[in-house]
C-alpha cells in the first residue's frame, strides 16, 4: 500500500512538473554563454532557464554598445543594423520574473516577441530544433534610448571581452 502512495504521489509530482509554463527568451549581451552575467541564468534560486539552441534575428536590428557602462542595447528598429546572433533558453515564471527586474522591464528594456532562424539542431525527439527552422521568443530590446544610439557602430553578436575597446562594467563595480 506504501508503495501505491509513492508511486501515486510521485505521478502527481511528473505531471505537475511537465505542465510548467516555460518561456522561450532570446539572449544577445551579458546573459549568453562565456558573458559576464551568464551566471545568473545557472542561478537556481533566480529560476529555470534551459539551453534550446543558438540563433539568429530574421530581421536586422541595430545591437549597440551604449552608456557610461557598455552596456549591450538591442535598438527596437526593424530593418536595421544586422541579424543578431544569440542564444535562446525557455525559461520559468520565476526566471522570467527576475529577467524582467534585472533587465530593468519595462523601464530600460521592454520584453517584445522577435522572430529566429535556428543556426543548428538541438535537442531529441518532439521538441528538436533543426538548423534553419524559425522560432518565436521574447526578446529584451529598447524603445527609450538617446538619440546618437542608432548612430552609433553596431554588432552581428555581442562579446565584453572583444575587440571593440569599450570595456563592459559589471554591476557589482557601478
């Protein structure tokens, strides 16, 4: 009877945890792998968030380094700059919750949908992402920025430690 218990139990725990809403989010600056702030996506006490594949913008947008820190600023103007590269991760309500406050959502960045291009297969089985599949995630861009920003060089990916001089400031040292 114990043994029906747990084996009942441990059913409800499965199904309660396949039914959590994740959420597809696109990842361009800090966040991505090798990134200053990539830490923060292995956080668990920030959330879930799951690798899904490397990707690319269908549209060009213009990715700027900007401010008095260096911070990456992906400019809310289709059509422009070039296809950013970037890392996509479903994440849960909870690490949404926080990316939303450490992106400064909606203030700074608002959490707008942006189409992809898959740059390569991921995953097995029902949720495989083959390269050149299209996908739809969020993404953190801006509508609020300075008025030299679109001016200003912009980037196919974004790297703090590349060659572009301009040396990212990480929060803990502003």
């Amino acid at each position: 009877m114990n043994v029906l218990r747990v084996v009942a139990q441990l059913n409800v725990l499965l199904t309660s945890l396949s039914s959590v809403q994740m959420t597809p989010i696109f990842v361009y600056g800090t966040l991505k792998k090798g990134q200053p702030n990539y830490f923060r996506m292995l956080d668990k006490s920030n959330g879930a968030a799951a690798f899904l594949a490397n990707a690319h913008t269908l549209e060009r947008y213009p990715l700027v380094i900007a401010g008095e820190h260096n911070i990456p600023f992906l400019l809310n103007i289709p059509g422009e700059g070039q296809r950013v590269k970037g890392e996509v991760y479903n994440v849960d309500r909870q690490m949404l919750e926080f990316l939303d406050r450490f992106e400064g959502c909606p203030t700074m960045y608002q959490r707008t949908p942006v189409k992809l291009e898959v740059d390569e297969l991921v995953g097995q089985g029902e949720k495989t992402l083959s390269g050149g599949s299209t996908i739809e995630a969020f993404v953190y861009s801006t509508t609020t920025y300075q008025p030299d920003w679109p001016k200003l060089p912009n980037y196919e990916s974004f790297d703090a430690y590349g060659d572009h001089g301009l040396v990212y400031v990480e929060r803990e040292a502003r």
